[in-house]
C-alpha cells in the first residue's frame, strides 16, 4: 500500500516549496516511492480528525497501513531506513548520515526558523534590526562551520544521503540570504535541487498553488 502523507491546501509560501511536506515528498522520490497526498486546510489541521494523527496539528503526517508517523525528520528518517537509496549500507557511514540529519535538524535549522519568525512578526519592532544582526550572526556561524566542513567535496559525508537532503531542505528556508555568503554551500545546494527526484518533488508540490489558482 502506498503512503498518504499531509500537506497544505494552500501553502503560506505559494508554491516555493519551504513548507515541510517538501523533505518527505523529495525523500520518497529518491527511493521511487510512489505516495499519496491529503491536502488539509489551516482550519482542517486543528480537527480532532487530524490532531489523532498529529499532536501538535501541522503538517507533514505519515500514514501506511498501520503505522502513523509526524515529525518530518522522523518521516524522512522511516523512509530511508526502510528503502534503499537514502542510507549507506556500511553501519558507521549509516549512523554518520543519520547524525548529519540530526545536525540539520537541531543545529542548522533552529536559528534560520528564529530568524524567519523575526522577519514574520517582528518588523514593527523598535528593536527589529538590532534583533536581526544578533540572529543572523547566528545564522552565520553554523553556516561558517558547515561550510568549512563541507570544502571542496560534493556531499556531507560520502554519497548523497537522507544528511544532505535534509542540510539542503534547511537552507533553502534562507531563500538565497546569508548562504550566498558561502560559494561551496549554494553549489551544494544547487546540486540537490539539480537532482530529479527533488525536481519531481518540487513540482508535485507547486502544482498544488497552480492548481488553486486557477479559475473555476
Ligand atoms: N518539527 C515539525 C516537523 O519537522 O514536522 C514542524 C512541523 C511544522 O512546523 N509544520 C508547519 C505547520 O503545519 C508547516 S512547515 N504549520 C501550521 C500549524 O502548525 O498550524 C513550516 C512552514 C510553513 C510555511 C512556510 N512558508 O510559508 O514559507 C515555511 C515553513
């Protein structure tokens, strides 16, 4: 049986891919995964239909047979644990790309949401722009380190794994800013989106925004 994850009806972000069905879209696409979508209202995600699968009622969710999963990074992390094509077979590379995926989760992505809600609900603030060099030199500082890590090499670790597609989903939330800073991390970037399964993934997920604005 085929998956069924969530995703938004109408996503605040209009088709740019930054909302986290994304990672799990692009991550089924990489193990040829075929999967089912249920699109759900803002409304929608706080029913107590969709608070039994979703504690905390957003999305993505997980569902295939009996199991129910929430939290992309654990999706993600069922789905490359249980087909191949995400995880190396060697068990020290394969608990090194979990740990990147960890990284990008605990590590990387907290500041730049920290510093997205800053951007979202702060600018009227007095303190606004003081806020944002505190948050972005934040920003900064991982992406320093990450960079220096990453060099000259074209993935995190080895081959391409759940690690960097999960490191690349986290900076495309940046939408270009302050990674532009760092030449190696946009070529890295640039590679994952250059992948077809992400590219699959990006316009399943834009044909969602297309198709709501069309006319009736
Ligand atoms: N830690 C959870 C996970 O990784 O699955 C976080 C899930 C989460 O925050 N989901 C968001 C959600 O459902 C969507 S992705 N929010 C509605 C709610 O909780 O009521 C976050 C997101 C939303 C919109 C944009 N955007 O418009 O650019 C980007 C990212």
């Amino acid at each position: 049986m085929n998956p069924t994850i969530t995703a938004f009806e109408d996503s605040p972000d209009e088709g740019k891919g930054l909302a986290r069905d994304m990672r799990v879209r692009w991550a089924l696409e990489e193990v040829g995964q075929p999967y089912h979508v249920r699109l759900l209202s803002m409304a929608a995600l706080k029913e107590a239909a969709h608070l039994a699968l979703h504690p905390f009622g957003s999305i993505p969710t997980y569902e295939e047979g009996d199991l129910v999963l929430f939290e992309s990074g654990a999706i993600v992390l069922h789905i490359a644990d249980s087909r191949a094509g995400l995880l190396p077979h060697d068990a020290d590379a394969r608990r090194r790309a979990i740990a990147w995926m960890f990284a990008a989760l605990n590590t990387v992505e907290p500041p730049i949401v920290e510093r997205e809600m800053a951007l979202f609900f702060e600018q009227d603030k007095t303190w606004h722009q003081e806020r944002m060099r505190g948050l972005d030199e934040r920003v900064r500082s991982r992406l320093s380190s990450l960079s220096t890590r990453l060099g000259d090499a074209e993935w995190l670790d080895g081959s391409f794994s759940a690690g960097d597609l999960l490191m690349i989903e986290v900076l495309l939330r940046l939408e270009g800013e302050l990674v532009d800073e760092f030449p190696n991390l946009c070529a890295f970037v640039a590679r994952g989106q250059a992948r077809p399964a992400f590219q699959r993934a990006f316009a399943a997920q834009r044909k969602v925004f297309e198709d709501n604005k069309a006319p009736a």
